[in-house]
C-alpha cells in the first residue's frame, strides 16, 4: 500500500511520535509511506531524518482552495491508496483534497489524537471514509457525539521498545545536573502546556522535599508555559530543585534516569508518555482522567490521583519514594503490562487490517 499521513500542527507531541512510530513500522512491513505537513513543521524534518518522502503545503484556514488544489496534486503524485489525516485542518483540506479526485480515489482515514470536544461532526462522519481513535475513552466520546461506531475502530498507540532497554541507556541525568548519584529524581516528559498539570506538580513539591530532601524534579519538554513555570520555580524558591530541561531528544535516558514518572495531565486520550514511562519500568503518579486508567492500572503499575489536586500528587509520590521495593515492584508490572499491550507492531498490524479492509470495500 502506498499511504500519505497529512498534519497540520508545527510542533512536536504525542500524535506526531505515534505517526512517525507508525510510518517506521509500515515501512518495516512492506508499505510506502510519505508525510505531508506545514512548511517547518518538526514532523516533516524527523520523518526526512528516518528517511521518508516529505511534502510541505501551506495550510492557511480550514478553507484554503490555493492548499486543497496542492494537495489534490501531491495526493495523485504520490499515488496515495490511503490518506490518513491527523488533525482538523489537514483533515478538512486533504479530505476535500482526495474527495475530489476522479475516479479511483483514495480511502481517507482520520487519526483522532485527542480527547477534547469536537468543533465538527462533519469531519468524521461525512469527510473520512474511517475513523480511528487512539483509546476506548475517545471512540465512547465520539459515538456520544454521533459518530456511528461502525466507521470508528480504535487502534491503541503502540512504541518501539527495543529503545527501552536499561542496558543499553547511559540514564546519567544526575552527573549532567551535577546532583548526587543517590539523589531521588521524580520527572516528566510533555510538552509545557497548562492541562499537562506542571503547576500541580510544583503544589506537590513543597511536602514531597519536606519528607525527602534530596529529591529533585525535571520537566522535559517546551511549549506555551515555559516562560510561567519558569517565574513560579523562581519564586517558589526552587530553582535548585526543579530543572527544566526544554525539549530533548534522548527521552530515553531522561526515563532511565528517573525512579518515579509523574504527569497530572487534566485531559488525555490514552498517553504515550505513560507508555513509554513503563516500558523502562517506572511506576508513575497519574490523573485519573479519559483514557489514562487505560494505559495505569491504579495500585498495580502506578497510582491515579484526581484531577488538580497537588496534595494528592504528593500523597503519591512520598508513598513510592518512601518504599524502594514496592516502587520497583510496581515499575516491573508497568513494564511487563505495556510491552504486552502497546507495542508498536501491535498498532501496525491494527492499521495495516483496516487499511486493507477499506480497499477491499472500494
């Protein structure tokens, strides 16, 4: 099959891991793929890092006749069987795009990332011939929006967890602070946006440093809060206990670094960062919110705390840190029950049949 996945969005998150986990995999299964997205956009220079074919149209509105009729052309040049969109924009202009194609045009699929309300119905029950969503929380929220659950099939986010291998990690995060290696380090990887719950965690830090000293915290990751978060570390007065990191590429060894995950997100439609957490075996403190209790399993693999509540989150976190057995015990279950769910050959195989079943009904 030959298949072009479309995004609108410029920067860098959890749908575009997936999308780019799911293109190597494809590849690795015998398909064509190629990536179409805005000029600049950090998913066309990581999908040309791994070697794919890249397009770059400009997406200027939800209606852009200059875009629709770019797309339509890179759509028939490529030759696309599918194409699979990823956003509202891309999905409203490369939908238009390949609807207009004459003749053998190709099926359209639409990846649902997210677990917001939807701004337009007609962007999955009309524009794409299937609609795929990433966790059983989002497909529920769309049937209860209308979307018939027969032109929805869920397909969970898969990793590659041959990166995931604490053998194979340096996880020297301490020795580039310059903190002690028995130093206790709590982290998380997201980008800097407001409902990733980052202002929780700093609620939370106070009480965990009162009961563990030489604990520390590390937020990877860039976005819109940088710049607040920033301020509030400064006049908290923990500048020397939180690191912000900004956006690394060696997730890997920021997570081999770490003994306790932490991501009070306020909405998440599955969470590829929890995946990936427990892939190198860390327990982790989680909102428990849509689609989360899906990848954590309360008391077994992490512990969910409600939502915006930073005494929660520090209950948490001091209950794993005060007991290194358990801590370590639960980051093995979360490693063994992720590898059996959430592998990245698992998702292939899901999209890969669904692909195949919308060529066939063509």
């Amino acid at each position: 099959m030959r298949v072009l996945h479309t995004e609108s969005s410029t920067g860098w998150g959890g749908q575009e891991n997936r999308t780019l986990n799911e293109l190597i995999t494809m590849r690795q299964r015998g398909h064509e793929l190629a990536v179409l997205s805005r000029p600049g956009a950090r998913i066309l220079e990581r999908a040309k890092e791994a070697g794919f074919e890249t397009f770059a149209v400009d997406m200027r509105g939800a209606i852009d006749f200059p875009a629709i009729f770019r797309l339509r052309g890179v759509i028939q040049r490529f030759r696309a069987d599918i194409v699979n969109t990823h956003s509202s924009r891309d999905t409203q202009l490369a939908g238009m795009a390949a609807r207009s194609i004459v003749g053998r045009r190709p099926r359209i699929v639409r990846t649902r990332h997210l677990a917001l309300p939807i701004t337009s119905k007609f962007t999955y029950s009309v524009l794409p011939d299937h609609v795929v969503t990433v966790s059983k929380f989002v497909e529920n929220y769309l049937v209860e929006a209308g979307v018939p659950r027969a032109k929805i099939t869920t397909v969970s986010t898969g990793v590659d967890f041959a990166r995931y291998d604490r053998s194979t990690v340096a996880g020297d995060l301490r020795a580039e602070l310059g903190l002690p290696a028995d130093a206790l380090l709590i982290g998380t990887v997201a980008i800097l946006r407001a409902k990733k719950g980052h202002a929780e965690i700093l609620d939370a830090v106070p009480t965990v440093l009162q009961r563990f000293p030489d604990a520390h915290f590390v937020f990877a990751g860039d976005g819109a809060q940088t710049a607040n978060l920033t301020a509030r570390i400064a006049a908290d007065g923990l500048g020397g206990r939180v690191h912000l990191l900004g956006l690394r590429r060696d997730v890997t060894n920021i997570l081999a670094s770490l003994d306790v995950f932490v991501l009070p997100t306020h909405q998440e439609a599955l969470g590829t960062a929890f995946i990936e957490a427990g892939a190198m075996g860390l327990p982790a403190v989680a909102s428990a919110v849509d689609g989360v209790p899906e990848v954590i399993q309360d008391g077994r693999t992490g512990l969910l705390v409600p939502v915006k509540d930073g005494a929660a989150i520090a209950e948490a976190l001091c209950k794993l840190l005060a007991d290194p057995v358990y801590r370590r015990g639960m980051g093995a279950n979360a490693a063994e029950f992720v590898r059996r769910k959430f592998s990245r050959e698992a998702m292939a195989e899901g999209m890969e049949r669904l692909y195949l079943q919308l060529l066939e009904a063509r």
